[in-house]
C-alpha cells in the first residue's frame, strides 16, 4: 500500500515513518523489495489518433512478464493495482494541470524505497491518457536502472549526449506503449552532478518540455541524501514529489529532505509499502 500526501504528520516510533495524513488516502501496491523524442513522435492532439509514430526511435518489446519480474503495469496486473495507480495518476495530473506544470521528478531520501518502480509504473498509466504523451529520463547518472525494469541494453544514453554529443533522437526507446517514450543512461558517469548542472542539461531540459506541449516529462533521480545530483537540476524542473518507505524511511530522513527542497516545489509525497489497509475498496 502507499498514502499520497501533501503535508507530512509524523507519528514517533523508533524515529521510523508510520503514518501520514493530511491527504485523502490512496491505496497503492508496490512489490516486495526490488534491488537495485523529443524528435521522433507526431504531434499529438486531443482529437488525434492514439497511434504515436517514431520514426527514429529504437522500439523495445514490452512484454506481459514484466509484471510478474519487475511488477511494472502491463496491463495484466490485478485490478486493484491498476486502479490505485490510476488514482494517483488522476491526483497527479489535477495537481500539474492546474499550475500548468509539465515536467516532474520523483526523489526519495534514500535507496530502496521504490521510486524508481513508482515512476515508471506511473509514466505508464499517464501514458494511457489520450490528452497527452510522456517522456521518462532516467537522471540517475550513478546508478542507471529504468532500462532494466523495460528489460532491455541501451544502444545509446544520456550519458552519450553529455560526453559524446549523441543527438537525443538517437537514444530515445519506444517501449512498445502508445504515448511513451523512454531517455535512458547506458553507462554511470563520475562528476555526475557536473554534468546535470551543465548548460547542454539546461537545453536539453528546454527542449525535452517545449517540443511537444502535451508532452509530460517524469524524471527519476538518485536518492536526495546520498549525492547532490538532483539538487543539481531541479531549478530546471516544474516540480517534484518525494516517495518515502514506510517502516524504513525516518523523520529526520524526511525533515532534511524537505528542508533541502525548500527553494523547489514540492508538491507531495508518497509512502510507499505501507501496511495501512485501504478503507475505500468498492
């Protein structure tokens, strides 16, 4: 299970998070621990067709397993899972509709507390919008792993366009979802949150947001107190939402994350694993 929330409110046990509210609950399952184009799609309109054409993107088979391997959404996941994450996907988008916000980034405190599976599950149930299409970066140029949760080997990465100056439309995968589109990292990278800071970021961030205005970009970043490789590009990004473990993450965890993302916006948190039953099954 996990709660979206707006405001944390902590309950004390051991220092460890066992509880928030302060938001209508949401009943999330996320799976036990998991171990750690911008040029290539038509334009899209409400009216248009769902069919998005790449003409140069790589195309990777995603295949109903995933589920089962990785509990990425397949579309044969149980109901309940699909509906959870639909209602998130629905609070989300009320949330960045109504500040006309286009590019998000999920963080977590620390690693292992399933963000990353968290937005790649959620790029996927935005993606099923008809209103608008989604890009998922990978920015974790330390420890790069949305490729794996898609199950297949980058050709070429962020990473490559950093250091190489490979052009985007040359690394971009299509997962075979309509509406989705993927920007991996083949290999980690030292200095990374040089390279984040660096002005070919910046543009690339502008160009990734501004091609395509019913585009939404998730961006999945290293965990915010391990590195400072988030801190490092979030004054390019709308605005971002922390994902928290129950049980594991802690308060002081979750102060000092909020306090160093007092200058971005925040607009809530999820907690993730949480053993609270949800009340609200029909």
């Amino acid at each position: 299970m996990a709660n979206v929330v707006s405001k944390p409110n902590l309950k004390r046990g051991n220092d460890r998070l066992s509880a928030v509210d302060k938001f209508p609950e949401l009943p999330l399952v996320m799976p036990t621990q998991i171990t750690d184009d911008a040029s290539s799609e038509s334009m899209q309109t409400p009216n248009s067709s769902r069919d998005i054409h790449y003409r140069t993107t790589r195309k990777s088979p995603f295949l109903p397993s995933l589920f089962n391997r990785f509990r990425v959404l397949t579309g044969a996941e149980p109901d309940h899972v699909t509906t959870a994450y639909n209602m998130l996907r629905t609070r989300l988008l009320q949330t960045l509709n109504d500040a006309h916000y286009r590019s998000l980034a999920f963080l977590s405190p620390t690693a292992n507390a399933g963000k990353t599976l968290t937005a790649v599950n959620l790029s996927i149930s935005l993606s099923r919008e008809v209103n608008h299409t989604v890009l998922l970066v990978d920015a974790d140029l330390k420890h790069p792993t949305i490729h794996r949760y898609f199950d297949f080997t980058p050709e070429a990465g962020l990473d490559d366009y950093l250091t190489n100056d490979e052009e985007i439309e040359n690394i971009l995968v299509n997962p075979s979802i309509p509406g989705l589109v993927l920007l991996p990292i083949r290999r980690s990278l030292p200095n990374s949150s040089e390279f984040l800071s660096s002005p070919r970021m910046t543009v690339l961030s502008d160009e990734l947001k501004n091609r395509y205005h019913s585009r939404i970009i998730i961006y999945d970043f290293p965990p915010l107190l391990a590195c400072d490789d988030a801190l490092a590009f979030l004054p390019n990004i709308d605005a971002c939402v922390l994902v928290l473990e129950e049980g594991k993450s802690t308060e002081s965890e979750l102060k000092e994350s909020v306090k160093l993302l007092r200058h971005h916006n925040l607009i809530g948190t999820i907690v993730n694993k949480s053993k609270t039953p949800s009340s609200r099954a029909y």
